[in-house]
C-alpha cells in the first residue's frame, strides 16, 4: 500500500466519533475534580457512542478491531473510576487491579490484529481490499443520498 492513499472515515461516522471524544473528556474531567454522580452519569453516553462506533465500522475489520480494542480500554477505565470513588480499588481483587483484565483484552486483540496484518499476507492483503470495498460502498451511497 503506498504512503499517498488516502484513507477516509465517512462523515456520519466522524460525528459520532467527535461526540465520544467530548462525552469521555467530560467523564475523565468528572472523575479528576472528584464528582462522582456526573462522572458515573456519563459512562452511559461514552459507552454507548463507543458501542455505536463499533457496530458503525463492522464492515472495516481495522476499524472495528481498533474500535473493540476502545471499548475494553472505556470498560477498564470506567472501572478503576468506579474503584476510586468507592474505594473499592486497593487490593488484590481491588478494581484497579481487576482492570487489567479489560485492558489486557484490549492489547490482546490489537496484538494478535497486527501480528497477522504485518507477517500474513493474505490477510493484510483482504484486510485493504475489504477496506477499499467498504469506502467505495460509502461512497456511493453518499453519491445516491445527494442525487
């Protein structure tokens, strides 16, 4: 694949995109000033929109591996949150540490992902084609919502 490809995300795709990036600053930012009822509140809508991110990219196998590997890191973080606040994440089998297993799930799944893009062919070759299939599609439905 050359450098000069260009590689876009559909733009009903990057709204909700945007809107995940200011629905977790605001739960992050809850969670360092400490306010509990607002931080948990807004672990409905950043789980959520990364859900629908997920489900949105199914048919770019990059993106939803990338997007799946998010929604682990969001359920990680949500629960360390969950454990500071209640002071539940000391310990062991505290939440900090019970974390780790979302996170490892997460760089599991990207670890295996880039193992088999970078040493099989065949599937770095299938995941560009299902790529360019995909955009085209994009494409050419946008072509048929302004004709």
């Amino acid at each position: 694949m050359s450098d000069k490809v260009i590689y876009s995300i559909p733009a009903r795709f990057r709204r909700i995109e945007n809107l995940h990036i200011l629905f977790w600053l605001i739960k992050d930012a809850c969670w360092a000033l400490n306010l509990k009822i607002p931080a948990l509140i807004m672990i409905v809508p950043t789980m959520l929109a990364a859900l629908i991110i997920t489900w949105q990219t199914r048919k770019l196998f990059s993106e939803l591996i990338h997007n799946l590997a998010v929604v682990f890191w969001i359920v990680a973080n949500c629960t360390w949150m969950i454990g500071e606040f209640y002071g539940w994440d000391e310990g062991r089998f505290g939440l900090r540490n019970l974390a780790l297993i979302p996170f490892s799930i997460g760089l599991i799944i990207l670890t295996v992902y880039y193992c088999l893009y970078f040493f099989k062919r065949s599937i770095r070759e299938k995941v560009i084609s299902q790529t360019e299939e995909a955009l085209q599609e994009e494409r050419n439905h946008a072509d048929r919502k302004t004709a």
